[in-house]
C-alpha cells in the first residue's frame, strides 16, 4: 500500500473530509435560500446580494463534486474511472474553484465602489443594478479558466501511467508531468494568474479598510466588515494553498502534505457562509423567523 493510499484509510481524516463537505453543504443551502427569499418577496436588496448568492450556489456546486470526487480518494475498492471521467471531474472543479475566485474579487471591488465617496474616480461605477455585475464576474472566469486548460492534458487516469513520474490525486487519477515547452509556457501564466487576483483584493481591501476608517457612521459599514473579513480569509487561505502546492511538487508529492491540502482546499467554500450567515442582521433575523 502506498502511503498515499494508507494516509487516505484513517477514518479520522475520512470523517473530518465529510465533516467539512457536510458543513459546507448546509451552509450553503441556507445562504442560497436567503438570497432566493430575498430576491422572490421582493425585499430592499443590495448590490452586492446577487454576487452572494451566486458564490454560494457555485460553492454548493463545488462541495458537491469535491464530496464525489472524495468517494475515489478514500474508497480502495469500487469502480476505477476512465481519462474522461478524470479530466471532467478535475476540470470542472478547477472551474468551480475559479468562478468563486473571480465572484470573491468582484464582491472586493464591488464594495469598494459602494463605500467611496461621489467625487472618487470610482463613481461613475457604481450601479444602480446588481445585474450589471455579472459581466465582470464572467469575463475573470473565462480569462481564468482558460489558464487551466493544461489540465485537460496532464490528467489521465492512474491506470493508464506508467512509472512514478506523476502526481496523485485521487485513487484512479494523476496528474502527468508536463512537456518542457508546456511547462514553461503555462507556469509563468499560473503565477501571474494567482498574483493578479491576490494583489488585486489585496488593493480593493485596502481600500475598503482607508474608507472604514474615514467614514465611522456610513450604514455600509457592517456589510463592509464582513466582505472585509470574507475577502481577508480567502486571501490567507489562497496563499496557504499556493504554498502547499509548490511544497508538494518541491518534495516529490509528500503524502502529508497532499492530506493537509484535500483537507485545506475546501474550508473556503465551508466557512463563507457561515461568515456571512453569523455577521449579517438579516441573515441571523432569517433564521429566527425560519427556526420559529
């Protein structure tokens, strides 16, 4: 047995994976039922609702298919899946992974705008329609999924490989090393990519928290503070990702390490909802009337 494959088989790590996909899920739900609520009884909405509710939406997507993808990582029996199943599967979660990063740096901005003052530059953005955010949040997705498009090559299932030159993922799926050209090609592109939309909320944050501390009594305050604090976390959790990741490929893909990043890649999308949940009047008043 491997040591991927015996670090996989504790139950502990079994439970706290499902733990925190079951959190998610529920989180999730309840976030996406609000904004549904919201948005049906035709309560006062604010701009940056619509992004919410589609981050949470795309987060429920997203645990879904790490929970399915989490039947092939702990499980060494059962059916081994095909290259097919291997590239959709990772595809389509890398593409999930990378609408919640463009809708996480358009909340940023958004907020930005919502919070400057009408003789900013920033302005003439702002918009009396949430619909008009979604442009934006599609144009980053394209532009950051097609970044990823390598993976369409250099996941195959594990069956297919041979020798140890490869990078485990699930229990029938790998991650090919890639032709040199490549290599150099798209890895400059992966880190402008992270770079860009790190730099850019790390900005936007910035901003926000000049603004806060300007304007003491502005009625966006509470809502600042939490796409404040939802913002700060990711961008922690992003940089703790990127780091693992190069550590996995800087120690010939460390079985421990692969653990901590399984167990890291979804706590973003299992604690944003609750950071909106907990910190919003709105949302505590939701449960209330729900609970009653």
């Amino acid at each position: 047995m491997s040591k991927h494959k015996e670090l996989f088989s504790n139950i502990n790590i079994r439970i706290t994976f499902y733990s925190e996909v079951g959190i998610g899920v529920s989180g999730n739900a309840i976030l996406l039922l609000f904004h549904i609520a919201v948005l049906l009884l035709g309560h006062r909405r604010r701009l940056t609702d619509l992004p919410v509710g589609l981050l949470a939406l795309n987060h429920l997507v997203m645990l879904v298919i790490e929970g399915y993808i989490g039947t092939d990582l702990f499980t060494t029996q059962g059916r081994v899946w095909d290259d097919i199943t291997c590239k959709s599967l990772i595809f389509l979660y890398r593409c999930t992974r990378g609408l919640s990063i463009c809708i996480t740096c358009q909340l940023s901005v958004l907020q930005a705008i919502i919070l400057s003052p009408r003789s900013s530059c920033l302005a003439k953005f702002k918009s009396k329609s949430s619909w008009h955010n979604l442009c934006p949040i599609l144009f980053l997705w394209v532009l950051y999924t097609s970044v990823s498009s390598h993976l369409v090559i250099s996941i195959a299932a594990t069956r297919n490989v041979t020798g140890d030159h490869r990078m485990y993922v699930t229990e029938s799926c790998s991650v090919l090393p890639m032709h040199s050209f490549l290599r150099h090609v798209f890895s400059p592109l992966l880190i402008c990519r992270e770079a860009f939309f790190t730099v850019f909320m790390c900005l936007s944050g910035g901003y926000i928290v000049i603004l806060l501390w300007r304007h003491k009594n502005s009625p966006e305050l509470k809502a600042a503070r939490t796409i404040l604090l939802h913002m700060s976390f990711f961008v922690v959790m992003s940089i703790l990702d990127s780091t693992i990741s190069y550590s996995r490929t800087m120690f010939n893909d460390n079985a421990v390490l692969h653990c901590i990043q399984v167990l890291m890649a979804r706590s973003y999308a299992t604690v944003s909802p609750l950071v909106f949940i907990t910190t919003e009047k709105r949302m505590i008043s939701f449960l209330r009337s729900m609970w009653k």
